[in-house]
C-alpha cells in the first residue's frame, strides 16, 4: 500500500516521503479501515509517539496522522460494534502507524460510525479537534452557561470548534489570535476578540476558563487572568505559572466513541462545523507539513475516493 512515513527525527519535514509499506497487522480488537481522508497535526513530528512504540522502541519507518475517515474492511478477533463495510471515523493510537496510508489498523474502541450524509473530508478534520475542544471545556475546566471563557488561538483547529462548543453552551466567548481571524472567529460564536499581538491581552480582566493551544509566553500571563475557583487548560505544554486561587490543567486528547457519535450528530445538525483550509491528495502530504500561515483552517488529506453504494 501507499503510505507517508518518517524516517530520521533530526530530518524533520524534510525526512517524509510516500512509499510502499506493508498491508497493516490485525491485532485483537483492532480493524482494519480503507482511508478515504486522514488529518495530521504539523508539530506531531516532535512526539516521542511517532518514533517509538508504546514500549519506547523504535518504529520507524513510521506512519504520521492520526485523525481519519473511511470504511471499515476487516475486523480483528474480539471485536465489536462495527462490521466489514461500515463508515467510520476516529482517532488512531499515537504509538502505532497512522492515517495517512491506504489502509490501517485502528483500536475499534477509538472509532465511531460516521452517518451516510457527512462526507469523509469532513469528518477527518474532526476528530481530534472535536474531542480536545469537547475535553478541555467540560471536562476538565467544567464550563457551564452564563461563565466567561478565553480561548487562544481561536481561529484554529481546535481553537474554532471550541468557540462553537462554548458559545452553544451558553458561555461568554473571548477569542484571541491575529487581526486578519477577527471576523471569522466572531461568526463562529465568539462575543468579543483580542488580537494577541496589541498585547491587550490583560486588559481582559479576570475570567473563569482560559482554554489554551499556543504554550509559551501566553500561557504563563494567561495564569493571572483566572478569577478565584477558575481554571486554566492547555494542550500546549504543561503550565509554568498556576492561577492564584484557581487550578491549571495540561491534558492530551483521548479517544471517547460515545463523544464522537454526539459531535457527528452535532455536524448534522449543523451546530458545529470544522474550518478546512486546504484538501490535498496522499501525495503531498510532506509539503502539507509546512503550513501556509494565511491559510485559516485544517489541511485534510484526501486519501482515495469512496466507492458508490451497490
């Protein structure tokens, strides 16, 4: 099959190319799924994940990507809820080959039906960005209706369902990110936006959630904007400044089916919807790694056509 690996650590984006791979292992509870379009996230190279497996060897020549979409074609021993021919969508393991290949093996656990009307290029884009969303403000900083919520990068991935997600649940919506987002963001849901680059981001006044996806110098003066009982939640890296009176929360993204279903009935609905800035065939998937920084939104690989229904 036709895959994107990574080979060397120190080569970076200049060390991804397409080649021939092996067809995927079926594993106990796993399946097999035919990928019809798959996401990345550029900084994934820099994960001990996508050089090593969960034992710390090495794997490489290894797959990157880790959100897909497509059908189901095999199904491992012991597995339920799915069956040969069904659309799915979902995260793959971080320490396994990934989703930009033809095929691969995924945890049947980590994957949730996708409906017939919601195309695979969609889907793709959210996996990933509709679980760390959904997680991040509900789970872990436990936003509810009438609180006031920053979120950073806000025109993002993540940042964009995010907005969506809190302003649905009845949350005051702040975002940040550069001036030219401005007006995107604000569609989106958002009630006010700051461009981080006036530096006016004190100026907000103290808040109860600040859901964080840049790290660095605005996650360390995002601590001092949680009111008392607050939370402070990144994706980012862990926090080096705690709110005074608050908690700070860093956490990865994990798999929840359930969760997909909802998001998936969410999609249709029409109450969310993920911002794709890009579609681009398997073959450029390595250029796909240098984002293009005027480009708003999610590059998705599309990976092979689906086949019309019998």
């Amino acid at each position: 099959m036709k895959a994107i690996t990574v080979q060397d650590p120190d080569a970076g984006v200049h060390g991804i190319s397409l080649r021939d791979m092996p067809y995927p292992h079926l594993a106990e509870n796993d399946v097999i799924v035919r990928v019809h379009a798959a996401g990345f996230t550029p900084g994934e190279l820099d994960w001990p994940g996508t050089w090593t497996d969960r034992a710390g060897r090495d794997r490489t020549p290894s797959v990157p990507g880790h959100e897909l979409s497509g059908v189901v074609v095999e199904l491992g021993y012991g597995t339920t809820g799915l069956t040969v021919g069904q659309r799915v969508f979902g995260l793959t393991d971080w320490t396994r080959d990934g989703s930009l290949a033809e095929f691969t093996a995924v945890e049947a656990r980590n994957l949730s039906p996708l409906p017939a009307d919601i195309d695979h290029i969609i889907a793709a884009a959210l996996p990933i960005s509709g679980l760390t969303a959904w997680q991040a403000l509900f789970e872990h900083a436990r936003l509810t209706a009438g609180q006031t919520v920053i979120i950073h990068g806000a025109a993002g991935g993540v940042g964009s369902i995010a907005v969506q997600l809190a302003h649905q649940a009845g949350a005051h919506v702040i975002g940040t990110g550069r001036s030219y987002n401005r007006q995107k963001v604000l569609e989106l849901g958002a009630g006010q936006f700051v461009d981080l680059q006036d530096g006016l981001l004190e100026d907000i006044g103290e808040v109860d959630v600040v859901f964080d996806v840049l790290g660095g110098e605005i996650l360390d003066r995002s601590a001092a904007l949680v009111r008392a009982g607050g939370t402070l939640v990144t994706i980012a890296q862990p926090p080096t400044q705690q709110p005074r009176d608050g908690r700070a929360v860093f956490f990865i993204v994990e798999p929840d089916r359930p969760r997909l279903a909802d998001l998936a009935r969410q999609l249709r609905n029409g109450s969310i919807k993920p911002i794709i800035g890009s579609v681009r065939p398997l073959e450029d998937a390595p250029q796909a790694f240098t984002p293009e920084k005027s480009v708003l939104g999610k590059t998705i690989i599309r990976v092979s056509e689906e086949e019309p229904a019998a």
